[in-house]
C-alpha cells in the first residue's frame, strides 16, 4: 500500500531537515593569550587601574577577534583568566571583578552600557561581538552582594565567582557561567552553591560551557553532554600541563572523542607555569590544535566543524569499553612487575622487554592488555605497561581507571612515569585494552615532540585502542584515561 501523500511529504520533509542538519558546519575560533599580568599586591589597586591593565589584554584579544572575523569565525574562544591573570588573594581581586546579570534580563553593554552599574569590560566585550558579528567567550569576574540573612554569605559581604560570558553577534549577553570546581590555588573565588549547567542555542548547534578543572567532574561536564546533549563544549581554560596523561592537547582532543562532541579549547599561554596548548577538537580527532612551550607569543587557531557532530558520519560509534578485554585470557605476565608513581599516583608496571608480543599488567579490578610490535626498538628507552585503579587525591578527589604503554625518562625504572617530551622508539602496532568499570573513557596518543596523532589511530566497538597507520613518529604515551564519575 502506497503512504499517503501528507505523509510522504512529512517523511520527505524530515529527511531533508535531518540531511540538512548533518551536513551543517561553522568556523570556529580559539585565542592562546600571553596574558598582561599586574604587578604582585595583596592590597587592591584603584579601579582606574584595574581596568588600564584589563584594556591591554582586551586590546590583544580585539586583534585576535578581527582576525578571526577575517577567517570567516562565527564564535571565537578566549582563556581562563585572559583579561586580568591570577595571582589574586581575595581583596586584591575585587576593582577587577564587575556585576553580571542573569542574561535572561536581554541586555546588550555595548548599546546599554549602565544599565546594572558600571561594567566597562562587558561593555567592551559586547561592542567587541557586535562590531564583528561574532560570538565572543571570555572568562572575567562576578561580584554578588550578600547579607547576614544568608548564612553562606562571606564576612567581606559578598560573592566573588570565576565567571565565563558569551557574547551573541549582536553583542547581546546570551549565557553566565560561574565556575564550580575550583583549582586549590583559587582562593580568591567562592564556589556557586549549586553547579551550573548552561547551554544556549545558536545557528549552528547547542553549546554548553565551563571552566579548566570543571572537565574533571561530573557536574558540570557530564550533565552538559549526557543529559543536556549540547554539540559543542567552550572552554576557557589556564591549564598547567602533567605529561604523560594530562597535557592540555591530548587530554582535550581524548575528552572530545570520549563524550562525542566538538570542544573548543582555549588555554593561557605561560611557559614558566607551562601553560599552553589550544585546540579545535571534532568527535574524530583534533581540527588544529598549538602547543608551544618556545616562546612567549599568543596564538589564533581556526577550523571548521560540524555543526551536529552526533549526525556526521565521521562520528565515531559507541563504544564498549572493556567488552574486548573481559572476553580475553590475560596475556602473558612478565613476572616482573613494579610500582611507580605518576603524579602521586602508584601504578603498576611491567616492562616491555621484547621487541613485539602480548602483556597483561594488573591492578584490583582493572587488567590491562597490550599487544604490540616495535618497528625499531632503541637500546637506550624502556616503556612500560602500566595499571592504576584508584582515587586521586592531589588537587582534587576523583577515582581513575588508567591503562598506560608509555616511555620512561631513562633507562632505571624509578623514573617510570616522569614527564617525558621526546622519544625515538617507533611502533608498528599497537592494541590497548582494560576491564574498566566506567564508560567514560578517553583515548590518548602521544608522539614525541608533544604531537597528536589524528587519523593514526582508532577505537573499536569493544574497547581497543588500535594503531591503524604505519608508524610515523616514535610514541611517547598510547592511553586509556578513565574517569570513574560514578564512584564520586
């Protein structure tokens, strides 16, 4: 029987709608900032200053945003701390910090400058979208009064938050985001009493967004992905690289093909702090990314993405991550396995004393599985296949799963797990895979040089970590980097 012809034309309809949206895309932008720092005071400067300091930087950023403009950008991304810097104590912080309202009050800065007090830097960074008919992010400072009738409200008599806003075309305020998880140095700054999930819609997706160590934890990270299904991430960020696992590039590029989204990365760009790496990531791997730890200078990324990457048949498919590795005998043990510690965390090693072959290395629940084949193995490097199963306790409290092939710094394997950037070793393949009880998993490659390795590898449905092209670099680290939300 033949369909109707409503009907025929609603499913037609649909198709095309859902053929439209699947081939959509947008210029994204993201700015690696050299930040203008003020001069070291525990006492605060006047608010004439203050905002001197913060017009150098937002001079810099207007340069990187009419650049961008140029490029053909639709939204462009600005640090964590990229208008005033750190190094704040509470009260120093305060002639930087300006009201922002709620932005469903429909306020425009650049045209109603004084509508909530004064707010000079809003009010530049709404003219800054406006005159360049693009979204601008920035990450500054929210003030809120409070009094003794709200007993969280702090003896100074007010709330200070690490605030990101979101600028529209038309230089309307369209999202506020204070940020919930705060780093340890970041006492300047009080927690929102509740954490935040803000998305807004624009022409080209659903966007959600947060702040640097926020990526770390359920709320806000997973709520903007797993139940707000947003299509794209903005993140400013100050990010201090920790080689093997978390430097900025890797750690971001992995995150956005484990949660299926694009993320737009833009970090702060300080050497003595190692700070940088920025990035315009897809579902499938890095778009462009920068990491330079050279030099001193800012840097503008731009790329294009898919509007809906859920709807792209680039996007990769689910993934069961320990399926594989529970269905396996364990691999040969070595009889020699060790400890050592990654950033505080003790692991358990085995060293991969031959030139290719299958190990299992093991920790609690977790087993991790290798199978490889060096293609020229150096005499003078030692890698490892490492477990860790545990609670992580630094900056923070949150359970990890990690299965880990990586290079040790020098041949004694004390130093197993130290910060390593180079490496000569080649791999000819390569296959990970761990037990984990957690689905939020996060694939790393890491050639040497601090290079990622887009289209170089892939992840099966049943949780391997698979080489996929001959070798081109030598590797500095092959990871699985799970993230155990659910035993928070």
């Amino acid at each position: 029987m033949l369909p109707s012809q409503p009907l025929l034309h609603t499913g037609l309809l649909a198709l095309t709608v859902l053929q439209a949206l699947a081939s959509d895309t947008f210029i994204a932008a993201v700015y690696e900032h050299a930040v203008i720092l003020p001069d070291p005071t525990d006492e605060p400067v006047s608010p004439n200053d203050a905002l001197a300091l913060m017009n150098k930087n937002m001079d810099v950023l207007e340069g990187a945003i009419k650049e961008a403009t140029q490029q053909g950008a639709h939204i462009i991304v600005t640090p964590e701390d990229g208008i005033y810097g750190w190094k704040f104590t509470r009260q120093s912080i305060y002639p930087y910090l300006e009201d922002i309202p709620d932005p469903t009050v429909n306020w425009i800065p650049c045209t109603d400058p004084s509508r909530f007090g004064p707010a000079p830097v809003q009010e530049r960074l709404s003219c800054m979208a406006r005159n360049n008919s693009i979204y601008v992010v920035a990450n500054i400072g929210d003030k809120k009064l409070c009094n003794s009738s709200d007993p969280g409200c702090p003896s100074d008599g007010r709330y200070q938050y690490n605030t990101d806003v979101v600028f529209d075309p038309e230089g309307k305020l369209v999202a506020r985001y204070h940020k919930y998880n705060l780093f340890m140095s970041e006492t300047q700054f009080n927690y929102p009493k509740e954490p935040e999930a803000v998305t807004f819609e624009t022409p080209f997706g659903k966007f959600g967004i947060f702040t640097c160590f926020d990526i770390l934890f359920h709320e806000p990270a997973v709520v903007l992905v797993s139940k707000m299904q947003v299509d794209t991430v903005l993140f400013p960020t100050a990010w201090m690289n920790v080689l093997p696992f978390l430097t900025a590039v890797e750690f971001h590029s992995a995150w956005a093909m484990g949660m299926g989204v694009n993320f737009l990365a833009a970090n702060t760009h300080n050497t003595g702090l190692a700070m940088t790496g920025s990035g315009i990531y897809a579902p499938d791997g890095a778009r462009t990314y920068s990491y330079n730890m050279k030099t001193e200078d800012g840097h503008l990324l731009v790329a294009e993405l898919d509007a809906h990457p859920r709807l792209s048949p680039a996007s990769p498919p689910a993934v069961s991550w320990s399926l594989y590795a529970l269905s396996v005998e364990r691999f040969s043990q070595s009889g020699n396995d060790f400890t050592g510690f990654i950033f505080h965390d003790q692991f358990t090693f085995t060293e991969l004393t031959k030139p290719g072959g299958n190990l299992t290395v093991c920790q609690k629940d977790l087993c991790c599985h290798l199978s490889y084949k060096m293609a020229r193995k150096c005499d003078d490097e030692v890698y490892v296949l490492g477990a860790f199963n545990g609670l992580h306790v630094v900056e923070g409290q949150y359970y990890l799963q990690i299965c880990t092939l990586l290079k040790c710094s020098s041949t004694d394997r004390d130093t197993c797990g130290q910060p390593v950037e180079t490496a000569q070793t080649k791999f000819e393949m390569f296959s990970l895979s761990g037990t984990f009880g957690t689905n939020y998993v996060f694939p790393e490659v890491l050639y040497s040089g601090v290079q990622l390795a887009p289209g170089e590898f892939e992840v099966l449905k049943d949780g391997r970590l698979t080489s996929k092209a001959k070798p081109t670099k030598p590797v500095v680290t092959v990871t699985l980097f799970g993230r155990w939300y659910e035993k928070d």
